[in-house]
C-alpha cells in the first residue's frame, strides 16, 4: 500500500463530525457524530450513558458544565447506524451560534476528532456496506429532486430497486460466465455444453432485460438531469412571452422594442414530472443590425447557449411571413443553427393572423399571449427529450450509470457474434462476458476507481 492510499484509510479511521441540517436558523439544528469510541463525548457532552436508539431529552454541556443548549441525543451503535459505525446524533435548537458551539464542543471532547468532508458520512456507509454505490448516489439525487417525480424515483433506487435490477443482470451474467469457463477447461468432453444449456438463448434473454433496464435507467436520468430547451429567433418574434408562458409567470420582459432581451433568462419548469431549463436569449440578427455592444454581447451568448442546448426551438411569427427581409433573416440563422442539435420549429402569433393562415408541415403553431397551443409544444418537448409517457416504477439514474448499461450491452452483443463462431472462439465469448460483468460492477461500486468515488462524495452537501 502506497504513502497516499495509507493515509486515506488512517482518514477513515478518524470520528468525524458536523452541523447536518442546511444553514441559517430553524426550529431544530442537528450536529452528527461518526466513529470509533464515542463513549468519551457521549459522557463529557451529556453526563450519562444513553440506550441504543432511544431519543432522551437532556442538556449539553460545555467542558466547565454549563448548559449549552437541551435537546435530544440519540446513539446509534454499531453496526446499526447510517454509517455502520457508532453515530450520535445532537437535535438542538437551530441558531447557527448555537449548532456552532455543539460542534466545537464535539471536537474537543472526542480525541482525534475531524470536521466531515462533503458526502463523507455516506461514502462511509458506502464502504462499510450499508449502501452500493448506485444507492448512495440517490441519496444525493433525493436531496437534490426538482420535481415530485424525480424525488419519488430517488426514493426507489435509495431502497434498492436499481440495484436489484443490476444485480440479476450480474447473477445471470455470472451463470453464463461458469458455462463457458467449464466447455474451456474440460474441452476433451464431447458433450458441448454451450447448446445444452442454450448459452446463445441465455444470451438473447440477457440482452432483453438489459434493454428494459437501459430504457428505464434513461428516463430516470432525464428526471435527474432534464432537458436544456433554448428559445431562439429573431428579435420580437415572442421568445420572452413563451417564457413567461411555459413558466406561468412573468419571468422576462416583454416590449415591442427590438432587442429588449439582451442576456440569457432560464427558468427551470416540469412537465409530466420531467425538469425542463428553458432559456429565453437575445433576439438573433447580424452584428451590424444589433443596436449597441451590450446587444451584439447578447446575440453571441446566444448562439452559445444555442451550441449547448439538448433542443432548440426555433420560433417564427406568422405575422411578419412573406416579408423578404425577414424570411432571409430566417434562413441565415436556420443555415448557422449547429448540426445534431434537434430543432422544433414553432410558430407564434396564431391570435394575430389571417384566419387561413398556414404553416409548414411539423411545424408547431401557437399562440404564446392567449396560451393556444402550448399543450402541442410541451408534448413534443416531451417526446423530443424521449419521455415515455408512464414513470411508474422508475429509479433515478445518472450518465455514468447509462454509459456503464450502454458499454454492457456493447460487450454482450459482441459475445453474442462470438457465440455463434462455435468453439472456435469460446475464449473471445469468455472475455466479453468478464468486460461485461465488469461493466456493470462499475454502477454498484465492485469495480471502481478511487478517483471516481472521490468525484461523487465530493458532490454531496455537508453533513451527508
């Protein structure tokens, strides 16, 4: 074990404490404790032993015995805690001079005592086996819900229900694995085992519950992550009223004077429980038309955010069609608007038109003043970012966890072209199948980097 490794575990080793309710002042303020031997702080802070899981309403004392605060303490001993170590938990007041005493006092009272680093109190119960690292990753995802259903879908993988998924992928993966490595080493045997058990169906059936898996652990990422929707045109095509629209309230300001949006406006909203960050930007037109710097500024974050987005729509006003000027202004930007970035083209102003107007074929129309229409634009939004229209059962799910299902899926199609070669390549069959089972090791945390754990905890907030 190298210097840095052995001191990183020495850090595991060290009872950890901190203030783990969000700052400011609340009703109530907890301060959590982790670690070996706590009996020394329990005896110096409370005056008494506590019983296993039971709250006793008692003073806190400073070292000279004056009463800090009273609250509710209550020990957790190991294992039979969040952590798997001996936790206490302080429920004071919560003034943060308060909550800031309690932990000084923790500090002091307990030998070898560290503040917590962000997540530590969860990559602890992660390397004590309370959680896999798919489970610890949705209690971040829980905190961090943006909607009831993203929330709900946390709740699930946090009980286990990813987890579950992947670990019967695993077992199966596993039982196939013990069929090929046994037609190896006993290849003098004439009975071929590969076709007696239907390796090539096992296969088939593995591949298919991959997929189930890979299609809902895509939807629970687009609950976690959203979609980034940006609003682009030309100046006074209604961009800021579809904002305010989609929104419900009056976000941006709306003016008949080009150029009035100058700089990026989000708002994140939900839809059928999937967040949505919609951006209003500045009107689009050529530099030279923009009426000053701060407004030529504006149009280039436009086309940034435009670069970045995961669908633009591109709105038209159905008012102005048939204008020269402005129909060349709209092939100017649909020719710069950036290849792979799906467009919706929608079309504004349905109040203000001829009653026989028409639109292209695909198109949207709407009316972002009376409402019309918005229904049509949040389904193909929805259907856009590859919403199904059920979440029952969903868990959440990140990017890293749908890359991991994706190279899975990859590994298991190439063993299946293995697999039909026969004999011949049971070896290339036997490695794919390893690179798969890897593969999915990496979403529960049997196979990961250090680097990587540090990148998740290091996410969470303090206290966690």
């Amino acid at each position: 074990m190298c210097a840095a490794t052995g001191a990183m575990f020495a850090r595991l080793l060290d009872p950890i404490v901190a203030i783990a309710t969000a700052p400011g002042r609340g009703a109530v303020g907890i301060v959590r404790v982790s670690g070996p031997g706590l009996a020394p702080l329990i005896d110096a802070l409370c005056g008494r032993e506590l019983p296993p899981r039971l709250a006793c309403y008692l003073p806190f004392r400073d070292a000279d015995g004056a009463v800090i605060d009273q609250g509710l303490a209550i020990h957790f001993p190991a294992p039979h805690s969040y952590t798997g170590e001996d936790v206490l938990e302080l429920q004071a007041h919560g003034g943060p001079v308060v909550l800031q005493l309690l932990l000084a006092r923790c500090l002091q009272a307990l030998p070898g005592a560290r503040v917590a680093d962000p997540g530590e109190f969860t990559q602890r119960a992660y390397l004590n086996d309370k959680l896999d690292l798919a489970q610890a990753e949705a209690v971040a995802d829980l905190i961090d819900a943006s909607t009831e259903a993203a929330a709900r879908s946390a709740g699930r993988s946090l009980a286990g229900a990813f987890s579950a998924e992947v670990h019967a992928l695993v077992g199966r993966i596993v039982q196939l694995r013990l069929l090929v490595e046994a037609t190896l080493d006993f290849p003098e045997e004439e009975i071929d085992f590969l076709d007696k058990a239907n390796a090539r169906g096992q296969l088939d059936a593995i591949e298919a519950a991959l997929q189930a898996t890979l299609a809902r652990a895509r939807q629970g990422a687009l609950l976690r992550e959203g979609l980034r929707v940006v609003l682009a045109g030309q100046p006074n095509v209604g961009k800021s009223s579809l904002l305010n629209a989609l929104a419900g309230a009056e976000l941006a300001i709306v003016t008949p004077i080009p150029g009035t949006t100058r700089d990026r406006v989000s708002e994140t909203i939900q839809i059928e429980g999937v967040p949505l960050h919609v951006i209003d930007t500045a009107g689009l037109r050529g530099e030279h038309e923009a009426g000053d710097e701060v407004e030529r500024i504006g149009i280039g974050r436009s086309w940034q955010a435009i670069h970045e987005a995961d669908a633009v729509v591109f709105l038209h006003d159905l008012t102005r069609r048939g204008d020269a000027a402005y129909e060349a202004a709209e092939a100017t930007i649909a020719q710069r608007l950036p290849e792979g970035v799906p467009v919706l083209q929608v079309y504004n102003k349905i109040d203000l038109g001829a009653a026989d107007q028409t639109w292209p074929v695909g198109g949207i129309a709407l009316s972002a003043r009376t409402g019309a229409g918005l229904d049509a634009l949040r389904h193909a939004l929805l259907t856009q970012a590859g919403w199904q229209a059920t979440s029952d059962g969903l868990f959440i799910a990140r990017a890293r966890h749908v890359d991991a299902l994706q190279r899975t899926r990859g590994h298991l199609q190439t063993a299946q072209a293995h697999a039909h070669l026969g004999d011949a390549a049971l070896d290339l069959l036997a490695e794919e199948l390893r690179r798969a089972h890897d593969a999915l090791g990496e979403i529960t945390g049997a196979m990961t980097a250090d680097e990587l754990l540090g990148e998740i905890f290091g996410r969470f907030c303090m206290g966690k």
